[in-house]
C-alpha cells in the first residue's frame, strides 16, 4: 500500500510538471494559428509536439546521464558519498531558491508582465517548421531545466528498474503534450465550441504565472533542502 501510495504521489506531480512546462504562450500561440488556418493541422501539429517531446526527452536523458552527485562521489570516493549527496541536495535547493526569488523580484520591479506578439508563421509553411518551434520551447525557458530536473528525480526515486523509470516519464510526456492534442481533437470533432476552447487557451497563455512560477520553484528548493537535511543515506 505503502508503495502504491508513492507511486500515486510521484505520477500525480510528474503530470503537473508535465502541465507547467507546456504552459508556453509561443506552443498555445502556434496552436491557435495552426487550428485558425485549418491547413495541414494533423501534420503541423504532430512536427510540433514531436519537437516538444524531443527537447524535452533530450534533457532528461542528459540530466539522467550527468549526476552531480555521481560526478562527485566518482572524484572523492565512497567514503564521502551520503556528505556529497546532502551537498548536491542544498546547492540545488539554494538554486531554486534563488531564481523564485528573481522572479518575485521581477514581479515587484515590473508589476504588468509584458507580452511579446506571437509572430505570425507563412500561410504555406511547411510543416516541418513547427519542429524547431517545439524543440526549442522544450529546451529554452526560464523554468525549463528546473522541472527536467526535477523529473529526473522524481522518477529516480520511484525505482531503480529502467522500464519503470521510463513508463512514469511517459507519463510526464502525455501531460506535456496532451493539452494540444485534445485542443485539435476538440477543434475537428465540434467546431461550434472549438471558438470557445481558443478563447480560453488565449486567456490562459496571456495570464500572469511569474507568481505561480516563483512559489512553483521555491517549494521545489524547500523540498531538496529538506532532503539535504533529513533524507536517510
């Protein structure tokens, strides 16, 4: 039960991971283009989600791959590896800290968060142009590393079994690009609320979420901290 309970715990915040980070206004943005030109969607669409989960799967496997703690521990020896793991624990709390601060200090210095103009993609595009789009609102944000980050940890800890790990990341994967595969399906399959359903995506990507970002962050560096200080090793 004991387990089944974290494993209920771990995917539930793997999916609002997932949520956060394709909560960007360029992805919604292209979204409501593609869906508002009703040309080659089904196309356009997967190039486009298919770069989000390409960047994506990239950082995770690259923040897989290089473990601080590791790194460190393959440097000074066994001896010190609980120290040098609380180490890594408090550095990179103090970093989440750190940027939730930077955002909250953004916010006061700059009440009205400014907003950028989508810019408009060429009616005949191809398709495959909404690739890099994906791929680069995965790789490149402000919050992006962070939940990558947390990701891999997240699975890490659920279970030492590659094909598990792998499963709980899918899941990661389905709340991050889920959002604008349902938003097409809603948009073919009943075109008379589609209009509705962009509104309220337009709503969403031009509300203000530093706030949200910031608390986001600063729970994320409490809760490595308090591993740092309380985790068994």
């Amino acid at each position: 039960m004991q387990d089944l309970a974290r494993w209920v715990v771990a995917l539930s915040t793997l999916v609002g991971f997932g949520l956060t980070m394709g909560l960007n206004p360029a992805l919604y943005g292209a979204t409501a283009d593609m869906l508002a030109r009703n040309m080659h969607v089904a196309a356009r669409m997967s190039w486009m989600v298919a770069g989000l989960a390409t960047g994506a799967t990239a950082l995770f496997a690259l923040l897989q791959t290089f473990d601080p703690t590791n790194l460190v521990i393959a440097i000074r020896g066994d001896v010190d590896a609980a120290l040098l793991s609380r180490v890594v624990d408090f550095v990179v709390g103090a970093i989440f800290l750190a940027i939730a601060a930077l955002i909250a200090w953004w916010v006061f210095r700059v009440p009205t968060r400014p907003i950028r103009p989508a810019r408009a993609r060429a009616q005949n595009a191809p398709a495959i142009t909404y690739f890099p789009l994906g791929l680069s609102c995965a790789v490149i944000g402000f919050t992006t590393l962070p939940i990558m980050y947390m990701t891999g940890r997240v699975t890490a800890g659920l279970t030492a079994h590659l094909g598990l790990r792998l499963a709980a990341y899918a899941v990661f994967l389905v709340a991050l690009v889920g959002p604008f595969l349902v938003l097409a399906w809603i948009w073919s399959r009943f075109p008379t609320i589609s209009r509705h359903v962009t509104e309220f995506y337009a709503r969403i990507t031009h509300g203000d979420y530093r706030w949200a970002s910031a608390a986001l962050l600063g729970v994320a560096g409490l809760v490595f901290i308090g591993l740092g200080l309380f985790a068994e090793r």
